[in-house]
C-alpha cells in the first residue's frame, strides 16, 4: 500500500465533511459494534492462538470492554458535540463565549500487542466519535490479531475514511515521517520517545499512552485477605502483560510475612499449583520476551512459582523476596508474571523512595487509614490507580485514563477519548449592536450605539 497516497485520499475525504455529523459517526460506531459481534468467535481464536488468552479473559478483557465504550458513546455524543457555553468577563460585555469540538482530521493510531484487540479499538473510537479518518497500525507481535483487524476494518469501512495498515518497526517509521492531524501511540516508553520527536517535527498533537513501573503499596492497616486476591488478580492477569499490572510490592516490615503468605494461597486459587498446564493462564507473547523475563528469576529469593516452559511460552506467576532497588529486576518494566517483593519502615519512607523513580502509569494502596491515604495520593505523581484495588480504574468509562511525563502524555476512555481527538476551539460571539471606544489607542472612552 502506498501510504502518502492513502493519507492524501484520507485528507480528501475529510475535507468532503462527511464524517462531521452526529448520524455518521454514530451509524460508524454501530457498525463496528455488529461487526465485532459477528466475528466474536474469531477474535476469541486469534487472541488465544496469539497469547493463549482464555475466553473469559479474552472476553472481559478485549471486546466487553469496546462494548461498554461504544454504548456510552452512542448515547452521550450528542452532548459531547454541542459547543459549550462559558463565562464571559464584564471587560467583553455585550459578547458570549463558547468552546466548539472540531475534529482533528487524519488520525493515526500505532497499537501494542498486550491487549492486542482492545488497544487497537478503543482509541478509534475516540476518533471516530470526534469525526476523524483513521490508520490503524496494529502490532505484528500477535500476527493472527492483526490481520484479523485488518480482515475485519477493510471489509467494512472504506479506506479513505478508516483502514488497517499492518506491518513492522518500518511501517511504523514510515507513517510516522507523514503528517497526520493527530498521533495516539500506545505502547514502550523508548518508542514512545520516538514517535513524540517525530510527531515534533511536524507540530503534530500526539498522545502517548506508555508504561513504567507501577507500584503497589501494603501498609500496616491493610486487610490483607483481599489485597492479597486482588495484587494476585492485577499482577498475574494476562501473565503480568498488562500497563497497569503492579510492578513491584512494597510493603510495611510488620505484615510482610503474613501478606506473602496470603499471596502464596491466593494464586494458587487463581491458577491452581499447576499454573503452566492451565488452560486459563495466558503465556508470554514470544521469545524474546520470555528470553528477557528468564533472568529476572535469578534475582533475590524465589519465594513461589519459578517454574517455565520455553517451547510452550509460559511462567509461572512468580513471587522474588528480598529484592533491592539496585536488582535487574527493579530497573526496567517488568511486564510478565514476576513480582518482586521489597519492605519499608515509614510512609516517609515510601513517599520518597517512590518520588524518587520515574512517575508511574499507575499506583495501587491498600490501607485503612485515611490520612495516609491521603498523604500518599497528594505526594505522589502518576497516571492514576486504586485505593485498596488494583487495576480497575482502566474499566471505569467516567475516568480519563493516562499517564503523566514518562508513563504518558493526554488519556482517553468514554468522554476522555472524544476529548482526546477534538481540538476545542474557543470562539468569542461579539456583538454588533454598540461598541466601547475605550481600548482603541488614542480614544476617549465612551460607548456608541451602533
Ligand atoms: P512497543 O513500543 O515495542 O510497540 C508498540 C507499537 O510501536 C507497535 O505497533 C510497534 O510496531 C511500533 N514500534 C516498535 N518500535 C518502533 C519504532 N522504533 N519506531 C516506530 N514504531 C515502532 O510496545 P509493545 O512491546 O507493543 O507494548 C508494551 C509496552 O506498551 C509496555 O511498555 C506497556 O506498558 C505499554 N503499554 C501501555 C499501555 C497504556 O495504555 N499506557 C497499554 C498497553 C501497553
């Protein structure tokens, strides 16, 4: 495909202003929404063929959740649309003001292959509800996801208005040296890098929805019981591939072992004590990937699991003790089943050796007491998270989800991805009926009848 031509036809066919009104976009989102329906089955197989993700994950995780956004889009864009009114200073009487959404034009949007489905999808909604064309670049991690989004998007919608483009690291480069109206990028820190230097030379607008290493903080009034199952859950869902999963425990001395223990016994109910023949245990993407993870199981003590299969592509949800902040482990994203455990004394404590890193995508505490909770949420920057849960803020439609510097740059979700792909355009609506001379240079002040 001759990419420059396919963004000059994009170009062209934005210009045409159909895709402005709310019956297009609206009929679009439906249309993907039968579409999706239609080929549930197949996507299931992809996903699973892909990452062997279980049905119920895949489910929940990937298409429930394009679901939940598509209807909330068909029933509050017409809200969204409307310009919105705002206060005007007595300085502009006679004026009114407004901020009107105008769609960007040609999007593009570059997917990861962790949710290879969901993260593909759910930012063109965004674009389509805000009446932008869109190329889709999917990740060729998880070939049999792509060319099924390929399959599927190609056959309904034509591509001058919204096409998947599949390919590499070279498809990516060569799409990101055209000028696109607006950039979303999920996916690594580095590469997110890349994509905003190349999004700088053209002052293209660019959200960047990256990673990091998120932490999950257990103090010593937590209930432990359910931070246990629900740090399990977080961590190990999707083998520990997800954004958001908790990177790292960090966890007051005092309920340390009791908490360890608890974890122990809630993975095994998640997974069982087979975890690596267990059909609903996702594996590890490819080689390189699982080739990166192994080492980190050298690292501080094996506490639980440890246990891999290379030709199978799957590790055990793993538990790393005595772990320091100068371990391998503890220097990039770990993005696989592997938890390592570290232990403070104070909230000082944590609050500053948490300042210290990078801003995480997200941050996850379990506690009792309000105060600290409030310490903690004041003092410390990242994207966004959970009080005494984790993951779950991802799934609630009402909240912008992103991150902040390093683990990413705007959000989407429900109104969020509308807004995401808007420029919001403020207008002043002056009146012609009387005019005050006093800001001309040179005039006496007064006010004329027109
Ligand atoms: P990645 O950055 O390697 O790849 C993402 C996309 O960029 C792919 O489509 C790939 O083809 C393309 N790409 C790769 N190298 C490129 C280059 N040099 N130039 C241009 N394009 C390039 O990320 P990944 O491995 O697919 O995903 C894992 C990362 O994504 C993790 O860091 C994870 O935290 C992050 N992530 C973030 C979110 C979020 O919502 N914030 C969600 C999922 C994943």
């Amino acid at each position: 495909m001759n990419i420059p031509s396919l963004i000059e036809q994009q170009r062209a066919y934005f210009n045409t202003k159909e895709t402005r009104p709310i019956s297009f976009r609206i009929a679009q989102l439906k249309k993907l929404k039968e579409k999706i329906e239609k080929h549930e089955d197949e996507i299931l197989t992809a996903l699973q063929s892909d990452l062997h993700k279980s049905e119920f994950e895949s489910y929940t995780t990937e298409i429930a959740f394009l679901y939940a956004e598509i209807s909330m889009m068909v029933k509050e864009l017409e809200g969204w649309m409307k310009p919105e009114k705002v206060k005007t200073p007595v300085s502009h009487i006679g004026s009114k003001s407004y901020i009107y959404k105008e769609p960007y034009g040609v999007s593009l949007v570059i997917a990861p292959w962790n949710y290879p489905f969901q993260l593909a999808l759910a930012p063109v909604l965004g674009a389509i509800a805000a009446g932008n064309t869109v190329i889709l670049k999917p990740s060729e991690l998880t070939p049999h996801v792509s060319s099924l989004l390929r399959e599927i998007i190609n056959e309904t919608f034509e591509q001058s208005y919204f096409t998947v483009v599949e390919g590499a690291v070279e498809v990516s480069q060569e799409l990101l040296e055209q000028k696109f109206d607006i950039i979303f990028f999920t996916g690594s820190v580095p590469v997110g890098k890349i994509v905003m230097e190349k999004a700088a030379k053209q002052l293209t607008p660019v959200v960047l929805e990256l990673g990091g290493k998120s932490p999950v903080i257990v103090d010593e009034t937590a209930k432990l019981d359910l931070a246990a199952k629900r740090i399990a859950w977080g961590k190990f869902i999707n083998a520990g591939q997800t954004c958001i999963a908790p990177d790292y425990l960090y966890v007051h001395r005092d309920v340390k072992p009791e908490l360890l223990s608890k974890l122990k016994d809630a993975i095994q109910e998640l997974y069982g004590s087979k975890a690596l023949d267990n059909e609903e245990y996702t594996h590890i993407v490819n080689q390189k990937h699982f080739d990166r993870l192994f080492p980190y199981l050298e690292n501080g003590e094996l506490l639980y699991g440890g246990s891999t299969n290379r030709d199978q592509l799957v590790m055990e949800p793993t538990i790393l003790d005595h772990i320091t902040w100068d371990d391998p482990v503890m220097q990039e994203e770990i993005f696989g089943p592997i938890l390592p455990v570290l232990t403070f004394d104070s909230l000082d404590e944590v609050v500053e050796k948490v300042r210290s890193k990078e801003k995480p995508l997200a941050l996850y505490y379990f506690t009792e007491d309000e105060q600290r909770e409030n310490t903690i949420l004041e003092q410390i920057p990242f994207g966004g998270g959970c009080v005494n849960d984790t993951i779950l803020h991802v799934a609630n439609p009402h909240l912008p989800f992103g991150g902040v510097g390093p683990s990413g740059t705007g959000s989407y979700h429900g109104k969020a991805s509308f807004d995401a792909f808007s420029h919001r355009k403020s207008i002043v609506h002056q009146t012609t009926k009387f005019d005050f001379s006093f800001r001309y240079p040179g005039s006496k002040f007064g006010l004329s009848i027109i």
